[in-house]
C-alpha cells in the first residue's frame, strides 16, 4: 500500500488518502480486482486514519460494510480518501469510496474502537 497526498489535513474533514496499484496477484478467477483485496485495502486505509488522528492509539475494527460498484483491472491505481464522519473519546465512523481516478469501484463505511494502550 502507498500513501499518496495530502496525506494529512487538520481541522474540519480530517483525512488520509491511500493507494496500490493492481498487480496479477490481486486478481480473482474472473480477471478483475478480488472483492476482497479492496475490503482489506478499505479496512487497512480507514484503520490506519483512525490510528493516525488517536495519536497512535491501537484500535480494532468493530464493522465494515463495503458495497462493490465496478470492477477495477490489472494497471488501474485504486486510491481511497479516508473521512471521519464522527468521532468520540472511543469510537470513530468513517467512510471511503475506492476510485480509479473518477470512477468509483466500491465504498466502504465502518467503526472503529479506540483501545488503550495497555
């Protein structure tokens, strides 16, 4: 996974913006991007932007609901901008649609709870 920019910004719409490139071995036996590579790839991008605006608190992932929209192919760049839709002391909400450029493959919404760092 690459991050790509801007790779933070404060304030109001706190986000990160994730990428990979699709290579043979992220593919299905259909030809296209296995549905769950870019699960993994959402939980992976929307966990780390939950650690990063904890300052580094571990977290787990509670739900993720990712809804698949088109294929993505061998070649294609598939970015995710992270958004936190709410946060408390322990939880976060957050979303992310998966692009290939404008085209949107899949979006991805879930929960994540704040651990201690014990």
């Amino acid at each position: 996974m690459v991050l790509i920019g801007p790779l933070w910004q404060q304030g109001e719409g706190q986000d990160l913006t994730f990428g990979f490139l699709a290579e043979e071995k992220h593919l299905n036996r259909r030809g296209v991007v296995h549905g769950g590579m870019l699960m993994a790839f959402a939980d992976q991008a929307l966990g780390l932007t939950a650690r990063e605006i904890t300052g580094g608190l571990p977290q787990a992932t509670i739900q993720l609901d990712t809804h698949f929209i088109a294929p993505a192919v061998v070649g294609e760049f598939i970015s995710l901008k992270a958004e936190v839709i709410r946060r408390t002391r322990s939880i976060l909400f957050m979303r992310g649609t998966l692009e290939v450029g404008e085209r949107a493959v899949a979006s991805s919404q879930g929960i994540w709870k704040v651990l201690s760092k014990d």
